[in-house]
C-alpha cells in the first residue's frame, strides 16, 4: 500500500512538473521585445497570457480557430519603416491570414499552420507588392492566445493544412486569379531568388496574437463563427543583430467561406444569362443581314475577334471549375454557355460572313473550297493559340491587351468607311453586345466585393466603359447618318474614287 501511495505521488510530481514546462515552453514564444505592448492595449498584460478571463470560466470550450482571416496590418512607429533587407513601400495594407489548427495531446493546446500573406508592402518590381511566408505554433485556447513563427519549410515538402487549402474555395478562387492576374510560375522562381526569402532566411519572424470570437449581434450572419485576430509581429535578426523590421500590428477577421461560395456562384449565373442574351443578339443580328449581300457587309475581323475572346473566356472558366473542385459544376455551366456561343453560333456566322465575301467560280470545285475552309479555320486557331501563348509572356501587360481586345467594333467601323456600307449591323446587336461584353470585366476590375480578390481600378474601368461606348456609338452615328458621317466633305470625294 505504501508502495502504491509512493507510485501516486510521483505521477502527481511528474504531472506538475510537465505542467511547469509547458507553462515555461509557452512563455518563451511570446514576443522577445516588449517595447510595443504599450501600442496594443488588447494584450498589454503580460499576466493575461498565465491566466483566463473569470467571465469566460463557464464556456471552457475550444475554439476551432481554422479558417481564412482577412485585416490589416501597419507599423507600430509609422515614422521608422526601414528594413535591413529593403525599404517598404507603405506604413500599411491588407492581410491574410489561412490557418488549420489541430489538436494535440496536451489539453487545452492545438497546433496551429498556414500562410501569411501581406499586401501593399514592397514598392518594387521583384515582389508585385505581395508578401508570403509559412508559419507554424500553437494555439493555448484556453487563455486565447496565438503563438506563431515562419516557417520557410522546404521545396516541394507537403504540409499538413494543404488538404484544407485544396478544398477552400477563397484560397483556391484567389490562386486562380493570380495565375490569371498578377503572376505567372516564372514569377514565383524569381520570387525564391528576391528579398523576402532572404528575409524569411536570415529573420526570427513571430507573431503573437489574441483571439476573440464576434458575437452574433456584431456578425452579418448569426449561424457561423467568427473570430478576430489582434496581434504583433516582430524579426529579431538570427544573429542578434538589431531587427530586421519594425513591429507590426496585425488585426484580421474570419471569414464566412460560404459567401465568397454563394458570390462564385452569382457570377456564374451572371455569366450563363450573359451567354443566353448574346444567344438572342446574335440571331437577331443573323436575321437582319440574312442574305448574302447583307452578310457581305459585316466585318469577319469583328465577329473572328469576338469568337476569339469567347473561347479565352470559355477555356478560363472550365479552368476555375478544375481548379475549385467544389465550384466545378458552377463553372463548368459558365463555360459550356460560352462554347455554345462561340462555337455554334459565332463560328456559324463566320462561315456565313466568309462564303458570302467569297463569290462562287463556275469550274471551281469542292476541293478548293475544302482547301480555303481549312485555311479558314487553322488561322483562326493559331490565333487562338498564340494569343495564350502572348498573354503568357506579357502577363504584366495584360490590361493594355484586354483594351486592344475590346478594340472589337473598329473593324466594322472601318470597313464602313473604306466601302461606304450603311447599317450593316442591327441597333439591339451593337448596344446589347457592348453592354454584355463590358459585364465581365467591369465585375472583376470594378466590384469592391469580387470573388477574386482583385484590387478595384476605377479608372480603368471608366476609361475601358468609354472606350467600348465611344466605339458603338460612332457605329450607331453610322447607321443612322451615313458610314462616312464623321469625315470632311474633302476627304469624301477622295474616298469615293479609291
């Protein structure tokens, strides 16, 4: 019986001395410096990390804390920004923070992955203004506080939170986007070769952070959970010598997955109405040029032009739909819209608009006309093709391209001019056209809350709203004035005589 009590108190001992430790191990992930506690007041105790919050004894429950959290984040001394490895561009911007945290056999502690990723910060070429790095700690939900290093990790090694990044949509709508956007892979290599990973490699970076949960009068919707991060981030040098950066302050929100869902899904709906009225614009359009003397007037550069951005926008979203998994049907609807309109009814068309700028020869056979019909189509996939491979290599300059892109009525308007045609296209076609070719991307580069997580650019989108309109509206000039309604009498006589 001795020998039994002698064995009960040396657990007891061995329990409290593994609590004591876990206690010390946990202290020692608090920030090194604590200079900036005074900045942020929500975990200026030190005691608050050794001790639970007594309103919050009778819901000693974990919070799963797994999920995408989007904030802000600026410096603590907005006038010291300097950097051993580079100067930042701006005292602050966006972050977002992608966590998993799982459970571990210690009570009360889960271990916690992700990504970091900082917007706005670098003022330079190398980095595109975008910031990433892994992190790794723990999460002691009992007193709410988050403890997290970077972790450079290595290539190629899978991680555990991938299976959660995999079935994100907002993770997987946003890499989406940057590969369509912002980056291409070649980008990401000269990304391993620029100043963050040197950063990443020669800085202790931590972040210490406290976790809150909004309560369902503060949160839009009642049914999900919501969290909030509060929190700093330094980079004491792995040599000790000085900081690598000044402290940053860190506050980020999660987010509801499902509305980020739901808005992927309005889009696509959005898309395939888009798609059913161009249906309608298109066959109203063959109706009025019907005959061949009516097909002859329509330029074959402006509908080959709007086939081509059809197809790019058909092959994009069955892209997105591989990409998003859950998505897939979403997108896959999207894209078999667009197919249908460019493959059955644009190309359709095409063929209409070739045949009749074609006149038939009496001794010419079905050979010949195979042959030319073949030549037809294989220009109209090589240029297809090489406008991937184009906006591949010139990815930075892809807003240039989307305007010359949307350059799709100066073709018609030209050949109005140098042939003196008079309403060659319907009314309805060219204002129903130009309002539905603009929906896409005025959504994409002009909605605060798209789904993609680009950046509003107002003024692109005003600029590209003008362009397109001042294009259907000299083509409307045209058909109710004359082709040649905007160029003196002069230069009328000439162009009369060529």
């Amino acid at each position: 019986m001795d020998g039994w009590r002698g064995g009960e108190g040396f657990v007891k001992s061995a329990i409290l001395v593994l609590l004591l430790g876990f206690l010390g191990a946990s202290t020692a992930l608090r920030p090194i410096r604590e200079r900036a506690s005074a900045a942020t007041g929500s975990w200026g105790n030190q005691r608050l990390f050794l001790r639970r919050d007594d309103s919050d004894i009778s819901s000693y429950s974990g919070w799963n804390i797994t999920g995408t959290y989007r904030g802000r984040w600026s410096f603590v001394e907005t006038t010291n920004r300097s950097s051993r490895f580079l100067e930042f561009g701006k005292s602050n911007g966006v972050s977002v923070l992608e966590l998993v945290s799982t459970p571990t056999k210690i009570s009360g502690v889960h271990y916690v992955q992700g990504a970091v990723t900082f917007h706005d910060v670098f003022d330079n070429e190398h980095d595109n203004g975008v910031a990433q790095m892994r992190v790794e700690g723990v999460y002691i939900w009992p007193f709410r506080q988050l403890r997290m290093v970077a972790n450079s990790g290595t290539d190629g090694e899978p991680l555990q939170e991938e299976d959660y990044f995999l079935s994100n949509p907002y993770h997987l709508l946003g890499v989406f986007s940057a590969q369509v956007f912002q980056e291409s892979p070649r980008d990401k290599i000269q990304r391993k070769k620029s100043f963050t990973y040197d950063m990443e490699k020669h800085c202790n970076i931590e972040i210490a952070a406290q976790v809150s949960r909004i309560s369902s009068s503060q949160s839009a919707d009642g049914d999900h959970e919501r969290y909030h991060l509060d929190g700093l981030m330094e980079s004491p040098a792995v040599d000790d010598d000085g900081e690598c950066f000044s402290p940053i302050l860190l506050n980020a929100t999660s987010l509801n997955i499902e509305v980020y869902y739901n808005k992927a899904v309005n889009y696509t709906l959005m898309v395939t109405f888009i798609s059913f009225l161009q249906v309608l614009l298109l066959i109203r359009q063959m109706e009025h040029s019907n005959t061949q003397s009516g097909a002859a007037k329509v330029s074959i550069l402006m509908i080959g032009q709007q086939a081509i951005m059809d197809a790019y926008l058909c092959l994009l979203h069955l892209t997105a739909g591989i990409l998003v998994e859950s998505l897939f049907n979403a997108f896959a609807t999207a894209a078999f819209f667009k197919f249908v309109v460019f493959s059955i009814f644009e190309m359709r068309y095409l063929l209409a608009i070739w045949k009749a700028n074609r006149p038939m020869n009496n001794g010419e056979g079905w050979e010949t006309m195979r042959r030319e019909l073949s030549v037809l189509y294989s220009r109209f996939y090589g240029i297809l093709l090489g406008g991937i491979l184009i906006m591949y290599e010139l990815h930075n300059f892809l807003r240039p391209i989307l305007f010359i892109m949307y350059s799709l009525w100066i073709p018609q308007i030209t050949i109005n001019v140098i042939q003196d045609i008079r309403k060659p296209l319907h009314p309805h076609y060219i204002l129903g056209m130009t309002l539905t070719r603009l929906a896409i991307p005025l959504y994409i580069l002009g909605c605060p809350g798209n789904f993609m997580h680009i950046e509003v650019d107002t003024n692109w989108c005003i600029t590209l709203g003008v362009f397109l309109g001042l294009q259907a509206s000299i083509l409307l000039l045209q058909h109710y004035l004359g082709s040649r309604w905007f160029i003196p009498r002069q230069v009328r006589v000439f162009l009369s005589f060529c």
